[in-house]
C-alpha cells in the first residue's frame, strides 16, 4: 500500500512564529510590488495617449502587467519554499527572481524613456 504524502505544512518542526510572520511581511511586500507593477500598467493603458507611437504604450502596458503576474505567483511560491526551508532548519533558497524584477525595470524605464524622447 501507498504511503501518502506528508503535507508541507506539517513536515519538520514548526518554525518560531516570528520568523514566519517575518516571511508573511516578506510575501505582503512582494504582493504590494505586484500590484504597483499592475497599478502602473492600468494608468499607462487608461492616461497615457499616444497617436504616433502607439507600441510604446502597449509594450509598456504589457510588460508592467506581466511583471505583477509573474510577481505575485513568485511572492507564493517564495513565501512556500521559505516555509519549508524554516520547518527543516535550512539556508532560506536563493532567488534570481529579484534579477527578474530589476531588469523588468530597467526596460520599462528604457521604453518610457523613448515615450520622452519622441
């Protein structure tokens, strides 16, 4: 017979609570981040008019609102391996998701920029 699976949020020893309500603050703020990401899209796509260079706000639109996607579904799955991690008393797992973050920045910073320019 199958042995079933362990559930992750009753593996290993349970974490002091500080430390997990830390990681709950860590999660809220990369969902804020999500949201200004989103939020930012919104009022590109509702203010922003643009009659001879429309594809810089809609490649700025998307790609302020695929960051906040792509954001909010790391900000759980972050919060989960960190989890995870505390129960078993290892290191917290490494992002490169942050790297991610930055250079989603960077370029809508370089389009916004071309939007100035032209």
């Amino acid at each position: 017979m199958k042995k079933p699976k362990e559930d992750w949020k009753t593996s290993g020893k349970t974490p002091d609570y500080r430390f997990s309500l830390a990681n709950e603050r860590t999660f809220l703020a990369w969902i804020r981040t999500a949201l200004a990401f989103l939020a930012g899209a919104i009022a590109i796509e509702q203010l922003l008019h643009i009659s001879e260079y429309p594809w810089i706000k809609l490649a700025l639109t998307l790609l302020l609102a695929s960051a906040g996607g792509i954001i909010a579904i790391m900000a759980s799955y972050r919060w989960k391996q960190n989890e995870i991690a505390m129960r078993h008393d290892k290191p917290l797992p490494y992002t490169p998701v942050l790297y991610l973050i930055t250079l989603f920045i960077v370029i809508s910073a370089i389009f916004s920029l071309f939007h100035i320019l032209l």
